[in-house]
C-alpha cells in the first residue's frame, strides 16, 4: 500500500486568489505561539494556534503546543490504495485538529515538517471568524473562489479568498454526487463549513 504526502487538492485549493468583495466579519489577529489550552484556537495566514510553518511532524512536539490535549499518531485513506500520516488532537472529547505529514525536513535535520492543517471542530476559528458549520449564504463565497475535492475530499467544495491563500475553506454539500461544481442554489440550501484547512508556505 502505498502512502502519499498531503493531498494535491488542498495545495491547489490553497493558492486559489479571485476578485470577490471580502467578507464583512472582523478577521482574526495572529495570537502569540504559546501552547493552546483553552477558548478560541484562531486561524490565520500565519498557522493554526500555536502551531507555525516550522513546526515538526511529530506527535511529542505537537503535545508541547497542546499539553491538556490528547494527540494521536494514525493514517487516513485517501484512496482504494493510498493512505497517508496523520496526527490528531482532540480536546474535551471534540476533535479539533487533523495534522498531514509534510513534504520534507526541517534545514539541516531528518525532524519532519508538518503538512497541511485541518481544524475540524471544537472553538477554532477562522481568518474572519468563521466557524465549523458555518452556511454557505453566511460565508460571503462565490463560486469564481471554489473548486472541487478529489481523492477522499470528493464531492465537497474548497474556497479560498483574495489574501488568504494559506486558509481554505471545505464545504460539505450533503447529497452531491458529480465531477461537476454544485449550482449556488444548492449551496445555498445545504452546503455548510466541514473544516477549515491552514496550508503552511513552502
């Protein structure tokens, strides 16, 4: 079984940069990288909470960063024959962080680097407020913004606004079924915020 680095999908999504009046929710400051312990988890261009671009893929390191969290080293599928490592933090019996392997070391060292960032639930917090959950008609997305998923992500919706190319937002669009974009009309009714992904720069 072969095991692949962090989906290409979120790497594209991540650089998408279209002309769209922004939001009008307050944004959200970058905290300092102190280890998390409780309230809101912010999500900005700058990374997840205490975690950076140079933080190391590994689950003692990112304990540090969450000491009153349970981390947890595994693998996802990501295809019929692909899976990849990941690590997870989960506070309060609610998994908030779904962490990817990245893509090389850190300078001069064999320390893995993290890969992309998924905030799945619990107190996180986007660039403008954003929540999980959060509607697509409370979004302020349009389409021009958006692509699809692939591999394990099909069938969900990634946006991202101008200046925000390290956040990307997934919608999920329960009952969609198609290579194709959903009509706004669907996403409207249905489609809500599943996870919030922060890209870290390469």
């Amino acid at each position: 079984m072969r095991r692949i680095r962090p989906s290409t999908v979120l790497l594209g999504a991540a650089v998408l940069l279209q002309a769209c009046s922004p939001s009008p929710l307050k944004p959200v400051t970058a905290p300092r990288a102190a280890p998390y312990r409780a309230g809101p988890l912010p999500i900005g261009v700058w990374g997840v909470g205490p975690i950076r671009r140079m933080s190391y893929f590994e689950a003692p390191r990112i304990q540090e960063l969450f000491p009153l969290a349970q981390v947890s080293e595994g693998t996802v599928r990501v295809a019929d024959d692909e899976t990849m490592a990941v690590i997870t933090v989960t506070q309060d019996g609610v998994e908030m962080l779904e962490i990817d392997d990245g893509t090389g070391n850190a300078p001069g060292t064999t320390d893995p680097m993290i890969g992309a960032v998924r905030a799945l639930g619990g107190p996180v917090q986007g660039p403008q407020g954003e929540r999980i959950g959060l509607k697509w008609s409370d979004a302020h997305f349009d389409l021009t913004e958006c692509d699809l998923g692939a591999q394990r992500d099909r069938n969900t919706v990634f946006c991202a606004r101008p200046g925000e190319g390290a956040v990307t937002y997934q919608f999920a669009v329960p009952g969609w079924d198609s290579e194709e974009i959903p009509p706004d009309a669907l996403l409207r009714k249905v489609a809500y915020v599943k996870a919030i992904v922060w890209t870290p720069p390469a």
